[in-house]
C-alpha cells in the first residue's frame, strides 16, 4: 500500500479556511466586545508574523525537544491489541510531555509570541488545572507575572494542581461566579484581558474562542499529528485506518487530526464527555443535544435551552466539562468528515483502570474518553486495519478522584 497524497486533495485542510474573519463556514468568527477587537488584530497579525519569521520557529522547536519532550513517542500497544482481537492499537504520548498533556504545545507558543508582543503578563483560565499548570510554567520560563482564573468548584476538585501553579510562582484566583466550574473562569480572564490588555496577553488553553485562538490553537498542536503521520508511516509504512481522541474544546482531537484530514482513507472519531447518559445537565456532548449559538467569542454547538440559557454540563474529566466545542469540530462535523461520539463516566473510569492494569499507563480521565471508544473500535477491525488513540495527559491528577469512585481501600 501507498501513503501517497491523492493528487487533487478534497479541501478539508485547507489555507482558506477559516477565513480572513475566522469562519469555518457557519462557525466561528469574532463575537466579542469592542475594546477587544483591536487586541485580537493586534494578536492576528503578530501571530501570522512569527509564523512565517524563521528565528521564531526554532525558538519554539528548540524549546518543544529540550524543554517540553518533544517528538512523543508512538507507542505500539501490544498486549491492549491482543486483548482486543481486533485492530493495531498505538498510543500517542502526548501524557509524557513535561507538566503531564498536550496542553504544554500551544502555552509555549503563545508565551512566545506574547514575548514577542513585549506582554510583561500573561493570564489564563483553567478547569482541570492543566492549562493553569502549563501557562504557570511558560511564565516562569518566559519571566512573566501570571495569574490563573479557575473556578471554585474546580479549585477543590484539583488542589493538587492549584499547589502546582502557586509552587511556580503564579497567582491562582478562585471565581465563585455561577457553577464555579470552567465558563466562569473563561468570563473572568476575559474581564481581566479588556482591563488590562496593554501589558498583558490571555493564553486561552483550547481551539475556541474569538479569531484568532481557534486556528492559533490548532496550528500549535498540530504538531501531534505531523509526529504521528511521520512516526505510523516509519513503522508501518502506511497512513492509520483510524483516529481517535477526546474533545473538550477540541485542541488535542485538531491537533491529531488536522495533519490527516486530506487523507481520504483515515476515519477520525472525537469523542466528547457523556457523563451520566444523555439527559439534560448530564453530560458535555455538544453534538448530541447542543445546537447552534454564541458563546464565548464564537459561533459553534453549544449546549443551551430553548430560551437560548447556556445548559449546565457534567462530567467525570473537568476537562472535557464545556458547554461549548470549538468551531473547526463544528465545521467538521457537519461536513462529515469527523464523526463525534461519547463515552460516559462509567466506560472512562473502565477505560482508566483497564487501561493501567494493561499497558502500565494511567491516563487522564479525558483521554479515557477516547481509550474505551478505543475499546469499542478495535475488536470490529481486521488484524490488518491500524489506530492511533491520542493519549492526551497522563493519569496521576485524577488517581484520588478515581480511587474514591471505584472504592480502593487504603492498605492498613
Ligand atoms: C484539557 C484537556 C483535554 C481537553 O481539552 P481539548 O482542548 O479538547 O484537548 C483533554 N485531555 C487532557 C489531558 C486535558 O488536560
């Protein structure tokens, strides 16, 4: 078999696309206020200035091998395979990368062009805590004052990580607004940037947001996929059959996808947070029940009622716990080319400990999402078919959490 690019490519990843104003067709764009419109131009064109400046692409690869890890390995999982019976399962490494996910590729992309600008701050909203923990150690890397918006609820949820950032010298603001989880953090470090926006540059952790975040976001992540395009082809001297990853605002699921997405032959699954089952307020997935709106900056699915009130969400993984997915996921979705499923709490915790008692390998809660499709994926494929499930963070911030859900005694 060939790995060969098809010779007229249909337009999936395209250079048109988003468009000057960030549409993905219908989805997207720029819904912010207007003392922040300058600002996102401002960003747009030093973004797409250091894109194409030579001195900072080898900063930026310089840093992503001796201080990120970067390439990840892909990971060949052998014993998973056999138990399945079905399809080659590799793991992308991404949970291998310094301070434990992906979300590391683009705080130190942005830190970077936030230098750039001559920003002296950088602030950041968290849920999890893992972009607070990323955006903390660019800006002691970077030598910049940081402060961290997460939302109250979250804050007790992931102390272990609140410690982290405080450790790194960055301030950690507690907001006691609405849920107190994720979307009011966002509010927050929004409120912050228009305030303080002449020294200071919002790192948004995920491919959502106003233009330019979203197609920023993708680009400092797309370097999953071209590792993993490059790493499968070395090794099996041919393109994946298969894809899969978590979507919560949708950065790791793009950044693995993006690469392929000329591919005709290569499916693609995102697998969104079905919490307690598909009900209202139980869960995140956006493409099963949310609907066309405006949230935060942009166009996409949200998750809203008929009066157009954002839904509370649940889910196990804060990570994965938005009412909204970023637009080029929207785009994708209705083009077809993607398809977006769910997994519940219950099939990520057995995807978790599954997977840990299998490989050695305990994932973060999110990226279980996208193991247990995994689960249900392999065993319908061929031997001769071939995955590639992207392993977004590691596991060790969600190992209280799981522990107390699945009733480990402590030994005495
Ligand atoms: C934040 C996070 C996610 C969800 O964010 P995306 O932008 O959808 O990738 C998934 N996995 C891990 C480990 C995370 O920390």
């Amino acid at each position: 078999m060939t790995s060969t690019v098809p010779s007229s490519p249909p337009s999936f990843a395209s250079s048109s696309r988003p468009d000057a104003e960030g549409h993905f067709g219908p989805f997207g764009g720029r819904y912010v206020p207007e003392t922040l419109v300058y600002p996102l131009q401002q960003l747009e064109a030093e973004y797409w200035r250091a894109q194409q400046d030579p001195a900072f692409q080898q900063r930026l690869s310089q840093l992503l091998r001796e201080f990120v890890g970067r390439p990840t390995p892909l990971y060949f999982a052998e014993r998973l395979t056999r138990e399945l019976g079905g399809a080659k399962v590799y793991l992308k490494r991404e949970d291998l990368l310094h301070t434990g996910a992906h979300k590391i590729n683009n705080a130190l992309g942005q830190g970077l062009l936030a230098q750039r600008m001559g920003k002296q701050r950088v602030i950041a909203e968290t849920g999890a805590g893992q972009h607070g923990v990323a955006t903390a150690t660019v800006a002691a890397l970077l030598g910049f004052r940081c402060t961290i918006y997460m939302g109250a609820v979250d804050c007790e949820r992931q102390a272990l990580n609140v410690y982290r950032m405080k450790m790194l010298g960055a301030e950690v603001v507690p907001v006691h607004a609405g849920q107190k989880t994720l979307k009011e953090a966002v509010n927050e470090a929004m409120r912050d940037w228009v305030t303080h926006v002449r020294d200071t540059h919002y790192i948004l952790g995920t491919a959502y947001g106003a233009h330019p975040y979203p197609v920023m976001v993708r680009n400092f992540h797309r370097i999953i996929g071209d590792e993993a395009r490059r790493q499968i082809l070395e090794r099996e001297n041919r393109l994946p059959d298969l894809l899969i990853a978590c979507v919560g605002g949708g950065s790791n699921a793009i950044g693995l996808f993006y690469p392929f997405l000329n591919d005709a032959g290569v499916r693609m699954i995102g697998v969104e947070a079905g919490g307690h089952g598909i009900l209202p307020e139980q869960h995140a997935a956006r493409f099963h029940g949310g609907s066309l709106g405006v949230l935060q900056g942009t166009r996409s699915y949200i998750l809203q009622d008929e009066h157009g009130q954002i839904q509370l969400t649940h889910s196990v993984s804060a990570g994965l716990d938005y009412a909204a997915v970023g637009p080029e996921h929207a785009w994708l979705h209705d083009a077809g080319r993607v398809d977006y499923t769910y997994a519940t709490d219950i099939e990520a915790l057995n995807a978790f400990t599954r997977l840990a008692r299998t490989e050695g390998i305990i994932p973060a809660l999110e990226s279980a999402h996208a193991v247990a499709e995994c689960f249900k994926q392999a065993p319908k494929l061929g031997a001769d078919k071939l995955i590639i499930v992207n392993l977004s963070g590691r596991g060790d911030k969600d190992v209280a959490q799981v522990a107390t859900k699945i009733g480990l005694q402590m030994p005495m």
